[in-house]
C-alpha cells in the first residue's frame, strides 16, 4: 500500500509530465515514489525519454515551463544525458532526459552484466507519458537470465580471496578507518549483489536496504541490520568478524565457481586471522 506522501508526490509529478512539451516521449515516475514507499524526505525522480538529444540549455527552458524554480545540474556535462533539478511547490525534482537511443542501449547493457541500479528503477517505474517504452523494458527485465545472475555472483566473490589474509589485518591499525570503512562498504555491497543474484532480482539502491530484502527468499539471515551492526561498531576487529560473517553465509548459498570456491577458503581463513587478533 502506497503511503499517503507517495500519492500526494505522484499526482504531482504527473502534473509536471503533463507540462512537458511534445518532443518528450516517455516520462518514467522512478525511486521511492514509483514505490509508495515516499515520505517527507522524499524527493521525485523522473527519466525524460526525447527522441533526439536536447542540450541542457533546452532541457532547462522545458523543466522552467514545467514549473520547476531554482534550476540547477549534477554530474557529467557533455554527454547525450543531461540532469536538471529543480524545485516545484518546495519539492525537490531530479529530471534525467535520454535521448531514445541512448536510453535502448543502456537496457540492452544490463543483460550485459553492467552493475546498475537501471533495472530496478524501470522494473518499479510508473509510466506518467508513454509510447510504450516502459512496457517493453518492463516485459524484458521480467527474464533475468541464469547466466547473468551466475556471472554476478562470481563478480561478487572476486575480491575475497587471492592474497594473503593476514592482509586485512592491514586496516584495523590506528589511523586507517577510512581504509576500513572503504572495505566494509565494498564487502556489504558484494553480499548485496550476491544475494540480489542468487534470488534472480535486479539490484537496487543501498537506500532502504532492510525493506528491500524482506521479500528475499535467500539471504543470510537479519542481512540488512547486520551491515548496519559491522558499519556502526566503533572496534575494527569486531567490525570485520560482523562482516566475515555475513559474508560466509552468502557465499554458503552461492553456487560453485571459480571465485566463489576461493573465496569459502579465503573468507574461513581470514575469520581465523581476525578472531586471533581480538
């Protein structure tokens, strides 16, 4: 069931899709309000489909005409996307516009085994204007191929093995959290796209994590509060035992494979490193 500030954002992101020129085809509702799961934080995120490319000076010109105040772009300049932000009755908007061409090729790269959270946001995406490109998409991203999710899985496990496990102990010294932090984070987010894969789901954003994972049929158990519990804990060893953890029981579900077998050994290894060094 939709929360009330996801109907209250949505009616107002059809109004800005409705203001819109011609020369736009597709405008997909995405992020937590396609979910009805907005709140007050929430922010509407809309992908523009154009049939050319337009420069950002036109995407800017046609977002103003919207109703959009406070113009503003983030990221890469000078490519076929162009990202504008803006205000509308006080509420942030992140407008993406792709030209049509653009935005097949990206569809077509995540069968590709390209790391994006594309697939989830089209999967959940609410068409506002359309000429049928969502539906297409969305019929697509249905399949999830068993040769993608098993390349994910193996991309997943390359890093946990492969040198020596006395390695890790490396950022548990004083003075090296940031190095700890960076691991920790790549590691929750490995176990993420291995279970994402292992359930033959498209991944998602970190955002919201613990919802996200509820409906998951293969996890470790408690997945998202134990990320939070190895992020949050202030002793490094303790962190990293959190972590290992989680880790040896998403690789526990993972089929076999070259990296993922290296990685049953490494991970066992480095749990025997770190429980020594306690």
């Amino acid at each position: 069931m939709s929360t009330a500030r996801s109907l209250e954002l949505r009616r107002l992101a059809q109004r800005i899709a409705d203001a819109l020129p011609p020369v736009v085809e597709e405008v997909v509702l995405t992020g937590s309000v396609s979910r009805g799961a907005a709140d007050e934080l929430s922010d509407i995120e809309l992908l523009v489909v154009t049939g050319e490319e337009l420069e950002l000076a036109t995407c800017f010109e046609h977002a103003e005409r919207a109703g959009l105040e406070r113009l503003e772009t983030w990221g890469p300049q000078g490519g076929p996307a162009s990202r504008v932000f803006g205000y509308r009755e006080g509420v942030p908007i992140e407008l993406v516009w792709w030209p049509r061409e653009f935005a097949e090729t990206a569809v077509a790269a995540l069968f590709e085994g390209e790391a994006s959270s594309l697939a989830d946001a089209l999967v959940h995406g609410v068409a506002l204007r359309t000429t049928g490109l969502l539906a297409r998409w969305q019929e697509q991203l249905r399949d999830y191929p068993a040769e993608l999710a098993a390349a994910r899985i193996e991309s997943a496990a390359l890093t946990w093995g492969g040198y020596a496990p006395e390695g890790m102990l490396t950022i548990t010294r004083p003075g090296e959290r940031l190095a700890l932090v960076e691991r920790m984070v790549d590691d929750a987010n490995r176990v993420l796209q291995l279970v994402c894969a292992l359930n033959r789901v498209w991944p998602p954003t970190t955002k919201r994590v613990a919802v996200r994972a509820e409906g998951l049929a293969l996890k470790p158990e408690r997945m998202a509060e134990r990320i939070e519990e190895a992020l949050t804990e202030p002793d490094p060893f303790r962190a990293l035992l959190v972590m290992n953890q989680l880790q040896l029981e998403a690789i526990a579900l993972a089929p076999s494979g070259p990296n993922v077998d290296r990685a049953r050994v490494w991970l066992v290894q480095v749990r025997e490193v770190l429980s020594g060094g306690e």
